[in-house]
C-alpha cells in the first residue's frame, strides 16, 4: 500500500511539472530552466492492467484531461528536439511531450480515438521487426491511417529492440559493431521507405546506451536519442541521451469493473 500511494504521488507531482519558455530565442538551450520540458512514455494501453507497462484507458484520458485543465502545451517531440538544436523560437509556457514505445496494437485501438478526440501529437518509436509481423504489434497499415490524422509521427525503437549489454557480451567485438549498425540504420530505412517521412530520433531499447551507441546513433544519422532517466529536459543533457518518465500503473490484476470498462 505505501508503494503505491508513492507511486500515485509521484506521478501526481510529475503531472503538474510547469516547463517555462526562456525569455529570449537568442539564449542557447543550456539556458533552459531546471524546472525544463517532461517527456512522458508510455508503452501499452488496455481497459485492465496486465502487465506492468499498461496504463488503463481511463487513466490515460483523465491525464489528458489535467493537462487541459492545467493549461499545459502537449507539443510535437520534434518541437523540443529542435528547440535545443536552437532552430526554432521559444517553445509555449507549460510544454510537455508525449512519447509511446514499441508500436503495440493498443496504439491503434485504444490510444488513437483519444488522440483525436483531444487533438494532441504523438510520437511513437517503433521496431519495424514487430509491426504486422508480431501477435501484439500494430499493422503497417494501422500505423499509416493513423499518421494520415496528423497527430502521430514515427521514428526508431532499432531494428528488433535488443538488449545492447547483452550482445555486447554475446558477441565479438567486430561482430557487436556490425550488430550495432544493422540495429541502427536498417529500422531508419526501413520507417523512411513506408511513411516517406524523416527517421532521425532513437529510444533505446530499455533505455540502454553509452558513449559508443550514442557516436554510432550519430554516424548512422540521428540528431536525437532518449532514455528513462526519470527528469525533465532542462538543455544540460547530452542531446543523444534525453531523458523521459516512464508511465506505467503499478502491477496488479484489475477485475473488470463496469465503471472501469466505461471510461469513468
């Protein structure tokens, strides 16, 4: 029980996070406040919890609706991403951003209808080895009628979303780099060739990098990558390194309530 009173406070204070413009677009992102801009990720959405990485539909709408209410600005990923590479002017008072991982099929049937419904952008990272491939993932074909709404932009979870400790232990050194570059460069052209849209953002893989993965990222194109570290982006992070909260509810079986099947 304190566990999870913890962790709805938590999430309560992350979801009230104000990130404040700087006073001039001449100032470079180092000048961001600490108070900064929240990434939010989440992973899978359902009307029960599962796992540990859903988050319920209700709940994924009652937190669109406070941010509404608090008059936060949810903007495009690549807003935030230009604005440190100082491409673009301030960004609006209270901006955050909302990330999805992976490409799950609950993207489509139970996160697009709020998307729209609220009007605000997404961006989701996918792994093309999933998608119309795997029991849990979205379609190619889901995926572009959603982008077709606007809202949705898709950028690279890697080719098959490995675990880079683990080959790299795995595997020799030549054959790790070459790993690395086929993870890298095959989901970019792979997410270019079906959405004919700009693949240059990166997740890593359960939030997985160092400095040899962020140098490859670079060569292989990315001018951006995030992780999991649990804080804003405040303009003092390494920009192939940006950090994001991680969404989820706490791991227990749901009954499948009538008020929690409709939303309330």
């Amino acid at each position: 029980m304190k566990t999870f009173c913890f962790f709805i406070c938590v999430v309560s204070f992350l979801l009230t996070s104000v990130a404040l413009s700087p006073a001039k677009t001449e100032e470079t992102s180092s000048s961001l406040p600490s108070k900064g801009v929240p990434i939010f990720l989440y992973h899978r959405f359902g009307h029960e919890i599962t796992d540990s990485m859903t988050v319920t539909v209700a709940r994924f709408e009652s937190q669109l609706k406070h941010f509404r209410e608090q008059n936060s600005t949810i903007i495009p990923l690549r807003q935030l991403v230009d604005f440190i590479l100082k491409k673009t002017p301030a960004l609006p008072p209270r901006s955050i951003v909302l990330t999805v991982d992976d490409g799950h099929k609950s993207v489509y049937t139970e996160m697009f209808p709020l998307i729209k419904k609220y009007r605000v952008p997404v961006t989701i990272f996918l792994y093309p080895s999933a998608i119309s491939n795997a029991s849990y993932a979205a379609t190619w074909a889901q995926l572009r009628e959603m982008k077709e709404s606007g809202f949705l932009d898709y950028q690279s979870h890697t080719f098959w979303h490995p675990n880079f400790k683990i080959e790299k232990r795995r595997l020799k050194q030549e054959e790790y780099e070459s790993f690395v570059e086929i993870q890298l460069k095959k989901p970019k052209a792979r997410l270019e060739k079906e959405f004919s849209s700009k693949i240059d953002m990166l997740a890593w893989p359960f939030g997985i990098y160092d400095e040899e993965l962020m140098r490859k990222a670079k060569e292989a194109g990315y001018i951006a990558a995030f992780g999991m570290e649990r804080r804003d982006v405040n303009g003092a992070e390494n920009i192939m390194a940006l950090p994001r909260y991680l969404i989820a509810d706490p791991m227990r079986k749901v009954k499948k309530e009538s008020g929690l099947q409709n939303g309330s």
